[in-house]
C-alpha cells in the first residue's frame, strides 16, 4: 500500500547526465517506483532514444511498433494517455520508440520544438494524473534533451565512480543546464553517486568521487544525505571509526537482478538497503530541493 507523503506542489523531474553508463536509467525507474509507493502514482517517460527501460520492462511491442507513439505526442499533438503502460503498483510509463531519432530531427523543424514535451505531455498529466513525473533523458545533446529540460525544469544528475566521471559532471552541468539556462529556469535538484562498490578509506574512485562532489563549489549542497561526509566524517573514517553504511547508493546484487526480472527494486526485493537511498531522492523531488539534516 502507498504511503501518502504528497508536498501539495505537483514537480517534473529529468534525470540525466551526458554520459553513458551512469545509472541514468536505473535511477530514474526507481525514483519513479519510490515516487508511486509514496504518493500513490507516478509517471516515467522514456525520451532516452537507446529504448533500454522501455525494453526492459517489456513494453518491446511498443518501442518496436509501426506507429510512431512518441511522434504522435510531441509531433502532432494527439493525447497521450492512449500510449501509457502500467509498470506496476501505481507507476506508469510512457515508452520510447525505436525511432525518437526521428521524433529528434522532427522536433528541429517544428514550431516551438523545444516547447513540445511540456505542452503535449507533461501539462497536460501534471497535477492532473499524476503528481509527480520522471523524464529518462538521452545521454547526448539534441531536441530531445532540450524538451526534457525545458518541461520539467529540474533535474537530477546521476554519476559512476569510473574513469571520466569529472568530465561527465562538467560536461552536464557547462552543456546543458548553463546554456538551458540562458533561455529558462533549470533547477538541479541533487546530484547523487550510483553503483559503488568500493571502500572509501583507501584511494579509490569511489572516494575521488564523494571527495569531489561533497568539496566542491555549488555542488556539496545538491549532495543528498545519503552521500554527503563532512571533514569530520572523513576524519573518522581515516580512523577506522566510521559507524552506518558507507555513503552513496551502493552496489547491490538485488539491483542487477531487478534489472535482470524486468521491474524496478521496490518489486523485487522490498528489503533492499539501498531502497533508503531511492526514498530520499523521492523526498528531495517532493521537497523540490537537498535539505541536509
């Protein structure tokens, strides 16, 4: 059953970063699935055009199909609501399609093509159908990327502990939410490590990671609870004095089998450690912003 934990203030939010293999798609469908459990539904919509969550969660007709659903939305303006896929226990989805590449060049030919998502999509569903709605962004620059951005205005950054991780941040933040903002109001919500695996008190990329993002400038105050270490902590740490779980969203063999299953965390391992983490996420989108305890 969901527990009812509703702001009052209906929020989008896109998850991306321009840089593949980051956990962009494994955050966003468990934020969303964290998003359902607590306010009763939610909505991801699939923009990424490699279809990976569509597909995995086996809505492969769709993302394969003759009509071009996503065209049809952003492009011409039908309704939605037809296209959407129940995923499970109040969290819907709306798919991608094999040729949003397409839906991409169309959008660079349209009227107000960057104003598409917001006016097809997500106006008319926010705070009607759903409180709260996800976007999986494509990891690259386009049309795309630009409608997610401009329609949620919020976005969350996911980073992995490997080679190219400073890159990808700077890259994210310069490319695209420094130049969106040169037209529009685009909030970073959090900023969050995925997938570590590694102990922190030795020099691995896991600590350069939560190093980096917890000391740097207009960065540290967009880290959630579950990943922020202040001097002190570090300290302790060094010391061999940490008491909890180590920070960040962990690795976890549950969430690679969840993957494997096709469903998001909450729906196959509700026991899950990390599930904490994906809760808070769902906070900070609520909350429409970090608060640090």
């Amino acid at each position: 059953m969901a527990e009812e934990h509703n702001s009052g203030e209906p929020r989008a939010v896109s998850v991306g970063v321009l840089k593949g293999g980051f956990g962009k798609t494994t955050t966003a469908i468990n934020l969303a699935r964290e998003l359902a459990h607590r306010n009763g539904s939610a909505l991801v919509v699939d923009l990424d055009d490699n279809g990976h969550m569509s597909q995995n969660l086996g809505f492969t007709e769709q993302y394969s199909a003759e009509e071009n659903h996503a065209e049809a939305v952003l492009i011409n303006g039908e309704d939605p609501t037809q296209y959407i896929q129940t995923v499970s226990h109040g969290l819907d989805i709306f798919p991608a399609h094999v040729q949003l590449e397409d839906v991409q060049s169309g959008l660079k030919e349209a009227t107000m093509g960057t104003t598409r998502l917001k006016e097809n999509l997500i106006n008319p569903l926010l705070g009607d159908e759903y409180e709260y709605i996800v976007v999986d962004c494509p990891a690259n620059r386009g049309k795309l990327n630009d409608n997610a951005m401009y329609a949620t205005g919020n976005i969350i950054i996911p980073l992995r502990a490997e080679s190219g991780y400073e890159s990808g941040l700077s890259s994210t933040v310069q490319r695209l939410v420094q130049e969106a903002r040169q037209y529009f109001e685009l909030n970073i919500l959090a900023i969050t490590p995925t997938d570590l695996q590694d102990r922190i008190d030795q020099d691995t990329r896991d600590r350069s990671l939560l190093q980096e993002i917890n000391n740097r400038d207009g960065v540290s105050k967009l880290v959630p609870n579950y990943a922020r270490i202040t001097n002190d902590d570090w300290e302790a740490i060094d010391q061999g004095k940490q008491n909890g779980n180590l920070p960040g969203i962990r690795h976890r063999a549950a969430i690679d089998r969840a993957h494997d299953e096709g469903v998001p965390l909450r729906d196959y391992d509700e026991t899950c450690d990390q599930l904490e983490a994906y809760d808070e996420l769902a906070q900070i989108v609520e909350q429409g912003e970090v608060v640090h305890k």
